[in-house]
C-alpha cells in the first residue's frame, strides 16, 4: 500500500468534529495556529527541545493548544501515530519541509494538507523550470555552464533555504572564486522591482476567479529583507566591498509589505492561472498556498525566478487580512484561508480531495 492509500485509509478513521491542526513552531506557525483557532480548530505545535519556546506565550491568540517537545525533525516519523490519535492534519511550510527534508516529510504517514507530489516538482530547480516553462511562464535565462556565463548570473541551491548560500557572478572566474558546490541552478540576473505574489488554490470552491477546476485567489503580496545586498549600497559598490572581504549575501531577514501596479494585477493572475492549470496536468495539482516569486522591468514584464508550493513566510505580514483578501472576506490570512479550506472540505464531505 502506498503513502497515499495509507493517508486516505488514516483519514477516513478520523472524527471530523476533533480535527487538530499541528505544524512545526517555526516560520508562519503563529498565523497558521492564529486563523485556525478562528476556524474553531484545536491546535498543536512541534517543537524541538525540552520545553516549548517562551516566546509563543508573548502571543497568546497564537498560541498552540497543546505542544510536542521532539529532540529533532526526523523524530516525527516516530510519534505519527500520536499525531493521528489527535486526529491531526499537518500544515506544511518552508522550515517544516526543509529540516525534515522532503524524502521523510512525503513518506510522513499522517494526513497532510496539500498534495505532497508537488514536492518533487518545486524542490528540484530543474523540474521547477519544466513546469513553469510549459505553462508559459516567463522565467530568467538558465545558464547551463560556468563557462557560458556572459551576464550577470545568480547561483540558487535547490530546495527552500531562505536565500543562503545564494550568490551573484558576472563571469566563470568570480563563479570559480566561491566555488559552489552541487547541484545548484545558474540563471540570468534580472534587473527589476521583486514581488512575491501569494496565491491560493481551492480545488472544492466554484466561485471568484474560476479556472477548469476550483477558483484561485490573490491573498497579499510581499517583497523580502535580505541581508546583506539589501544594504550594501550605503558602504559603496560591490566591486570596492569585495576588496575588503565583504560580499552580497541573500539571506531572508524579514519581509515587506507591498501592493502591485493595478495594471499588472491581469498578468499576474494569468501566470497563476498557468501554474495551476499546468499543476493539475502534471501532477494532479497543487493544493492551498503557493507564492510566484517574480521580478517586474522597467518595461512592465514579469520574470518568475521560482514557485514555493506552500504558505512562504511573507504572509505573516496579514495576520489580519491585507488589501487584496479585504476584498474578498476582512480578517482573512493565508494562515486563516487554510482552515477554511479544511473547513469546507469537512462540510461537503471532500476532506479526501484537499488532504493527502
């Protein structure tokens, strides 16, 4: 039997009045604990140590219902069937699937909010590009090889990890100089305004913006804090600063309220549209969150440079709702829209269609 058989025959066994929703204390978990108490959910952290982060009492709207204190991420595997006792349905985010890694998170034998398939589509830069290609996407150069570098370039690893290790190279020699090691994924360096586009897609609604199956909305935007090229222009140019040992990092320090052009919003909407639509014919589609991740030119033409197929961190800005969810349903987070998902489901009797 297959994960995904086990999952649904774990699924089918729970007490759809005694839904838990747990994720890992970390990333957006206040928002995902905070909307699902507002869905009327119980709730569970896991954490790791001995005790559960004190930090969490500071925000007592947000706080877990109940902790589960793990001595590491792999440990989960161990306490899935404690998890299902409390008729648990994970929420999925970056640090979750980063430190578990992907492989344990997919064979993870508890039901799961989203379609995990799509894991090995957005985790491997390579597949990531097939995907939004064939969709029709526009998307920075690729290029193949070191020796093919003939513009600036930004070096990307595969997998989420919040901008580290990412570098920029303007040809083979400064590539060589940091000298990464594979696989990592070289592309064009586009020159533009960042726009992190939050997404998500409901399978089981039929009204808003339709696509073939379900409806897609546009719950908030953001654009990110990374140190240190986000303040590196204040000691000089880079090329000055490397001579002292001082080099571009991207590293995610925090986020950036944002809201687009209004003439941009059909372009933007179409290229989710294409994502999706393209999802549900590779692999039967993503499920909830996803976020574009884009750059816009001076000539008004976006670039999407990647696409993270859960709740990203930006959102944690829109607790509360931001001006595009006010627009659809006030005090609407992403954080929030995923247990009304779940919600519904319930109520229509297709949990099976959004859980995996």
């Amino acid at each position: 039997m297959g994960i995904i058989e086990k999952v649904r025959k774990i699924l089918a066994g729970y007490d759809r009045k005694k839904i838990t929703i747990a994720t890992v204390c970390s990333h957006s978990s206040l928002q995902i604990f905070h909307g699902a108490r507002l869905e009327g959910f119980k709730t569970l952290g896991i954490t790791m140590g001995d005790k559960p982060p004190k930090h969490y009492d500071a925000f007592p709207k947000a706080k877990p219902d109940e902790f589960m204190c793990l001595d590491s991420y792999t440990a989960i595997r161990d306490h899935e069937s404690d998890l299902v006792a409390k008729n648990v349905i994970v929420v999925p985010h970056g640090s979750f699937v980063e430190y578990m890694g992907a492989d344990n998170f997919n064979d993870l034998e508890v039901p799961t909010f989203g379609n995990r398939a799509v894991l090995g589509w957005e985790s491997d830069r390579d597949k990531e590009r097939v995907w939004l290609t064939s969709a029709g996407v526009p998307m920075p150069r690729v290029i193949e090889r070191p020796e093919d570098i003939d513009r600036p370039v930004l070096v990307k690893y595969h997998g989420a990890k919040g901008g580290r290790g990412f570098f920029i190279a303007k040809d083979q020699s400064e590539f060589e100089a940091v000298d990464p090691k594979p696989p990592y994924h070289i592309q064009e360096y586009v020159v533009g305004t960042r726009y992190y586009l939050h997404f998500f897609y409901s399978p089981i609604t039929n009204k808003g913006f339709k696509l073939s199956k379900g409806s897609l909305e546009l719950l908030s935007m953001d654009r990110r804090d990374e140190a240190n090229i986000d303040e590196m222009y204040k000691l000089g140019s880079q090329e000055n600063l490397k001579d002292h040992g001082i080099y571009p990092t991207f590293v995610v320090t925090g986020n950036i309220p944002i809201i687009l052009r209004e003439s941009l919003l059909p372009k933007a909407f179409d290229m989710g549209e294409r994502t999706v639509e393209k999802s549900l014919e590779l692999f039967g589609g993503m499920i909830g969150p996803f976020c574009l991740e884009t750059i816009v030119t001076d000539k008004l033409e976006f670039k999407c440079f990647e696409v993270s197929s859960r709740i990203v961190a930006g959102t944690n800005l829109f607790p509360t709702g931001s001006p595009y969810s006010d627009y659809m349903e006030p005090q609407m987070s992403t954080g929030r829209r995923i247990a009304r998902e779940i919600k519904n489901a319930i109520k229509l009797k297709r949990l099976a269609e959004v859980v995996t």
